[in-house]
C-alpha cells in the first residue's frame, strides 16, 4: 500500500463466460462492495460490456475493457474503439497485456497509441506490463519493465490517474509468484521510473500486482508498499474469489 492511495482490486475475465454468467458475477461483486475497503473494477470480454455496466449502473464498481484500438472509429474489422467502450459504459481499459503482447504482437509503440486514444475519449487505461522467466533469469527483469514504462505511456497519462499493472508473464495463471521481495523491489523501480519521468505527482499512481494472485497469498501481497491493489485473472471468475481478495486488503 502507498499511503494516500485506495487500492484497487481489478478482475480481468478474459476471454470467459457467457453473459448471463457474467451479469451473476457482476450482481455479486456489486452486492458485496458496501462493505468492501478499496475500489473495484470488472473487465468483462467486450461483448458483455455493455450488460455489466448495466448491472453496475449506481453502484461503485467501475468496468473497463480488456483492449482498445489506437484509431477512436473506422475501417478496422473486429476492432473496438475507446468512444465505443465509453459508450457502452466502460471507465477503464487494460492495455498491453501480455496475452495481447504474445497472441497480437503488441508493442509499446502500439500501446502507447492505444492509450493516448484511450485518454482521448476519457477512459482511465491500465497498462499491463512484466517480463518473461527467460528475461527475469537473465537479470534483465527490471530492465525489461522500465523499457516498457518508457515506450508505453503518453504525457498526460499520470495527470489522468492511468494505473499501471505489473504481470511477470510467467506468473499469470501458473500458480506462481515473485517472493515478496521481487514484488515489492519491482514496485520501487517503477515508482522511481515514472517520479523521474512524470515528476512527484507519480507518487500517487496506482501500481498494481498481477499474476497468481488468490486469496491465500492476497493479504501478503497486498501489504507490500508501492502495491496499490490486483489485476487478478482466473481467481475473478469465482465471485467469493475475487471478494475474499479484496476484503484482503489491509485497513489503511
Ligand atoms: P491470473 O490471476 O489468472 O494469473 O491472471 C493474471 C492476469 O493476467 C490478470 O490480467
């Protein structure tokens, strides 16, 4: 936790559930966030958007996307653009997974334009960042994150609250994590990075932690400083899951 900044607790869906399903989760996130300590976000596959915002209309759960092309409309087939997302009720949007980094060939070039369209129709972007096992052995983990840092975020996107997400790609729905040292070492690297780009209002961006993330190692993680919340992935899906994580999140 960084004083001065409520966690956030994100669930990426990914590509899962049908939309009944995910008007269920929704329901019961939304049912359970009175009493929850942080802020939350659901991001939904594109097609259940607009039924899940509508679910959450009122209540404090905030929805995003899980991608957004870098032109806002036009010829693009199978594209989403960040007005449309907007449109149909979405905040934020997740930016440069790494499932779109390795399935679409991602760059930070593209990601960068994809947030700068994001910001332009006034959705908070997430962008996803971390490195692969091969990388994080070499020694290059840190290098490889404060590249991606550098090529990935426009001027203006610290002043608009853009959160960042650190994923180590060989984390992510293998059941394993960095030892808490690696997470919370990883968290002061990119908070100098983005003070010494961005200037002191860094301070207060939200750094999150992705990748195996489940109620049972929640509590430790998230007490590490400069980890201002959860991507979480495959523990969102199941609602108790998702909200033991949260209530994990220790009491400022
Ligand atoms: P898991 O929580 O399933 O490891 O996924 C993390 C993730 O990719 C969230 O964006």
């Amino acid at each position: 936790m960084t004083p001065g900044i409520r966690p956030l607790i994100a669930g990426n869906w990914k590509m899962n559930g049908s939309w009944r399903g995910s008007r269920r989760l929704a329901d019961a996130v939304r049912d359970a966030a009175p009493a929850l300590d942080c802020s939350l976000l659901v991001c939904p596959p594109f097609l259940h958007v607009q039924a899940v915002a509508a679910t959450l209309l009122g209540s404090p759960v905030a929805v995003g996307g899980q991608d957004c092309h870098a032109k806002p409309s036009g010829a693009h087939t199978g594209d989403i653009g960040a007005p449309m997302l907007r449109d149909a009720g979405a905040t934020h949007v997740l930016l440069g997974h790494s499932e779109r980094r390795a399935d679409h060939g991602e760059s930070s070039a593209l990601v960068f334009a994809k947030c700068e369209a994001a910001l332009a129709a006034g959705l908070t972007p997430v962008v996803c960042v971390g490195e692969t096992e091969a990388q994080r052995d070499a020694g290059h983990a840190e290098a490889v994150v404060g590249q991606q840092l550098s090529e990935s975020l426009p001027l203006g996107f610290i002043t608009a609250g853009g959160i960042i997400a650190y994923e180590p790609v060989w984390a992510i729905g293998t059941g394993r994590t960095p030892t808490e040292a690696d997470i919370a070492a990883m968290h002061a690297h990119m908070r100098r990075r983005l003070v010494l780009a961005f200037g002191p209002t860094a301070e207060l961006t939200r750094l999150l932690y992705g990748g195996s993330v489940k109620p049972s190692n929640a509590a430790a993680i998230l007490a590490l400083p400069d980890v201002d919340g959860a991507l979480v992935g495959g523990a969102s899906l199941v609602a108790d899951d998702f909200i033991a994580i949260a209530q994990a999140v220790p009491r400022g």
